[in-house]
C-alpha cells in the first residue's frame, strides 16, 4: 500500500475544476471546501487578504506617481526664420499658403537648378517636378531630409541620389547656402556652397530624359499627390527663405510664378506673400570673376577673402590658365569658391600668349549670359564694400558697362591696325580715355552684346594683334597726355576701348571712377584682411552604389 505523503500533491485549479458547487447554500459549499483542502493538506488565501494585497498594491502605485509624475515627451520643433529675414534678401517665405509652381519650365535631357536658401527645418521639399500623373517613373527633386540635402531624379531607367552630408547641421543653421543641381542625361552632379559632387552615368543604353511636364513646384507638393511619390521623396513642405531661383541660366522673377487653390485653378500673382518681394535682388546672384596662373596665387587670396568680407553671398568663379595639383586643391576648399579649367586648346592659337589676355572677354560672355550681370576683376584687386549700387548703375546706362578709365586715350595704347580693322577712324579716337579693365560690371541685355562684339575681335589675331603690334614695354611720354602711339598695345583692353566707343555715346566716366575708387583697391596696404574661409573637404565619390555622400570637416 503506497504511502499518500509520497504522491505529487494535485493542483488547486485541477481540484476546483472537479469540484462542483451546484444548488446549495453558501455555509454548506464553504465548510465542504474547508474540509475538501483540509483532507489534501492544501490552504486558500481567505478573500479580505486577497482584497488587502490589491488595495495596497494600488497605494504604492499611485505613490510612485505623485513622487515621480509621467510628463508626455514634448515634440522640439525647429526654429522658424522669421519672414523679415528672407525679404531683405528679396525671396519667397515658405510655405506659402497657396502652391507655388512655374507651369512654363519642363526639363528633357538636360537640365540645371540653383538658388538661395535659408532654414532651420530638418526636411522639406525645395523643389520637386514630375509628369503629369505625378508617377514615380518619371521625377527630379531636390530636399532636405535629416538636415541632408538630396539631389534625386529618375530618368526612366533607375533612380539616381545624390547626398551632401553636413556635420554639425551645417545645412539648417539659418544662414544663407547656395545649392547648384545639374543633369546632363543620367549624369549628375550637385554643389552646395561650392562644394561639387560627381554621380557616374547608369549602366544602361537607353535615353535618359526626365519627362517633367507638371511644371515646378517650389517649396512643397499637393497633399493629393502624396501617395504617388517616390520612396526617396519626403511629403513634407520645406520652411524658410528660397532666394534667386534659376533655371539653366535664367534667373525666375516671382511674378513669373503661378499659384493654385485648387487642382483645377491657375491664377498668376504679383506678391506671393505678405512677406515677400516682387523684386527679386538681382545684384545677389552676380559673381565674381577672375582668371589666374601660378604666377598671381599670393594676389587672389586676399580678392577671395575680401569678397567673402564684403560680399557673403557671392560667388567667385577662377579660372586656372595654368596651376599646379597643390594650389587647386587649396583654392577649392574656399568658401563660394569655383575653380573652373579654361580649354585653351579649345581656342585659336594666339590664346595660348597669356599677355594677349584674349581669355578674359571669353569667360566674361558664358557668365554673363547666365547671371545676368558679371563682376569681373583682376587677382590684385581688393573689394571693400558691396557693388550693388554699381550694378544698378550699369543697368541704366546704354552700354550696360561701368569701368575705371585710364588718363591717357586710346590711340596711345592702341595699334591703329585695331582700330582700322573694326572700321574706324583713328582720330576718332585721340580724345576718348582709355578703358581700365582692372574691374569691370556688366549687366542687362545690351552688357552681352558689347561683349560679344569684344569676343569676335579678340578671337581673330589680326584684330587683336595686327602686324607691327608689339606687347613690350611703352615708350616714356610727356607729363601732358598724348594721343601718339606708344608702342605697346595693350591687346584685350584696347579691344574693349575700342569696341565701345564704336557703337556708344561716351558716358560721364568721372563718376565711375569715384564710385569704383570707393570700393575697391589695388594696395595691400589699405585694408587689413583674414585668410580666406574654408567649408568642408573634398567629397567621396563611390561609383559602384547609388548615392554619393559628402563628409565634411569642420569649419575653419
């Protein structure tokens, strides 16, 4: 007979589950069940225990609240620019409360994006178009996502992704940055702040055209489009200040823009805002330009620095007539800074004679037709003050020129051989001041083709250098002005003397020359200035993925 001590005791919940309580009273089912546990050596907790546990359990628990209350973690929102801040610059303030789009833009094979923005907002749609489906096959959008700017596009073939990483949130700082985007197929290529990235082409051999008939939106995207877009692009409205919209090569006005209430509803507008301008600031896009050999590096790092004193906002375009390795890696880490290869085997031969200077009425032309208005000016200058006044000047006058003229004229620095091929008469000529080419402002319609009379000249050698001509030194003059012929003909310059006065009333130069004084200067001495600021390093390119990320060091 097997001893009942050793045998596993049953469970409670088994024994319940056997025990049934069926039509009797409660003092019979109560003392049945004490006697029923009784017999199999098991205890229940009585009920007012049980009841004791619970409501002291529920006492330290709101006692646990009281000392250490849940507070709901509270969203940081960024901070917003404030919409005074984007009108002295004479930009849009986003979002605004209609959509802003430019129905006339439609891009195929090529295309090039770049404006002016400033924001604290971490993401936000800047640009965006598409076809008219909104599909995701055919795309281009450039965004801010994670205080990341984003260059993405389909082409029909697979999607493509530039990214410029910042550190320190370097892009959303509130400060003003200045993003290029370009395509040329499936080639892209993106700069912030003068800093380039290079994506390789797709491995594919089909056309790559992004079919973007919708038009352009401008900081944001319908709401009804949202479920349409690509995984890459984010469906959130960018807040802050777009500056200076333009379009390969021509700069938006915002009147130009249309804004819709609804889906059906395209109304053109003069005031896009209660914030914003109509007139956008068109001095705030000109650059400025200069060309340098090895010769003039110490020159230009004090023209680098004082631009970006004086001048925050503009770009200074260099082109290289012939650096080394090391100084181009130094120029690009400059702040605004484009350091750009002038193609002389792309010219005539006399090109390659850097005394002829034929290359500076070629570089002025290709900026000039895309700005609107360019700064040009030596490496030795140094800028103390803003040009904007002078290029609003240059907008009045017939030429469309503002320059700095010499004492003498133009006969004494000018082969008549110059003169006599572009068909004028040399006595014409003894009287009118020569043209000072150290700084020179072009701006408007009628700046481009007194530059492309300059160009036409400078690219035929018997015109620019005609036989007899020599570029040595002058013969010593007179302390009087003499419109004889010294014997050294200055080239490039006298062709601009010439073909400006060969089709323009002279203007009153007295004021020029006061106006310029004031802003400039060719002395080390005057003025005392930094090193030139450095933005980030140079980027990384990986051709096997699909997104190029930019790592950038800290700023200097």
């Amino acid at each position: 007979m097997s001893d009942s001590r050793l045998s596993p005791r049953p469970r409670a919940n088994t024994l319940f589950s056997n025990f049934k309580l069926k039509n009797t009273n409660k003092v019979e089912s109560k003392n049945k069940i004490s006697a029923f546990l009784a017999n199999n050596n098991h205890s229940i907790a009585l009920p007012n225990r049980r009841k004791g546990i619970i409501l002291f359990s529920f006492l330290v628990i709101l006692f646990f609240i009281y000392v250490f209350p849940w507070k709901a973690p509270q969203r940081i929102r960024d901070p917003e620019i404030k919409p005074h801040e984007c009108i002295r610059a004479g930009s849009l303030v986003l979002p605004n409360k209609n959509r802003i789009r430019i129905t006339s833009w439609r891009s195929l094979y090529y295309s090039q994006h770049s404006f002016y923005f400033r924001t604290f907002s971490r993401n936000g749609v800047m640009l965006y178009e598409a076809d008219k489906t909104m599909q995701t096959k055919d795309f281009l959008a450039i965004q801010l996502r994670k205080r990341k700017i984003e260059f993405i596009f389909n082409a029909g073939q697979g999607t493509v992704l530039l990214t410029a990483a910042p550190g320190n949130g370097q892009w959303t700082d509130g400060q003003w940055h200045w993003i290029n985007a370009s395509r040329l197929g499936a080639i892209a290529e993106l700069s912030v702040d003068g800093i380039r990235l290079v994506k390789t082409q797709l491995n594919t051999h089909h056309v790559h055209a992004v079919d973007s008939t919708s038009g352009l939106y401008v900081g944001g995207i319908p709401k009804r489009f949202y479920s349409k877009l690509h995984r890459f692009v984010i469906a959130h409205d960018f807040r802050g200040c777009i500056a200076n919209i333009t379009l390969n090569g021509r700069k938006w006005d915002p009147s130009e823009f249309v804004y819709s209430k609804s889906s059906t509803t395209n109304t053109n507008i003069n005031n896009l805002s209660n914030h914003s301008s109509t007139n956008m600031d068109s001095t705030t896009l000109t650059p400025v330009v200069t060309a340098i050999d090895e010769s003039q590096v110490h020159r230009v790092d004090k023209l680098i620095a004082s631009v970006q004193k004086f001048l925050p906002l503009t770009e200074i375009i260099i082109y290289d007539l012939g650096l080394k390795a090391a100084t181009k890696a130094k120029i690009r880490t400059y702040c605004n800074v484009q350091l750009v290869d002038f193609p002389i085997s792309n010219y005539p031969r006399h090109f390659r004679n850097v005394k002829l200077e034929a290359w500076r009425s070629v570089i002025i032309k290709p900026n000039l037709q895309s700005y609107g208005s360019v700064i040009y000016v030596d490496p030795e200058v140094i800028v103390k003050r803003t040009f904007n006044k002078l290029i609003r000047e240059a907008n009045k006058t017939t030429s469309g020129l503002i320059c700095r003229t010499m004492f003498e004229p133009v006969t004494a620095f000018t082969h008549p051989g110059m003169i006599k091929a572009l068909d004028q008469s040399v006595k014409s000529y003894q009287l009118l001041p020569m043209i000072d080419t150290r700084i020179l402002i072009f701006s408007g319609n009628n700046a481009f083709k007194l530059v492309t009379e300059w160009v036409r000249c400078t690219a035929d050698i018997d015109c620019i250098l005609p036989t007899g001509a020599s570029l040595g030194s002058c013969l010593p003059r007179d302390i009087r002005p003499s419109p004889l012929y010294r014997g050294c003909h200055l080239a490039s310059r006298s062709a601009l003397s010439v073909v400006y006065y060969k089709t323009q009333i002279p203007q009153d130069a007295k004021n020029w020359n006061k106006m310029i004084k004031y802003a400039i200067s060719s002395s080390d001495d005057e003025i005392s200035l930094p090193a030139p600021k450095k933005c980030l390093a140079k980027a990384t390119l990986k051709p096997s993925g699909k997104q190029i990320t930019l790592d950038p060091s800290t700023p200097h």
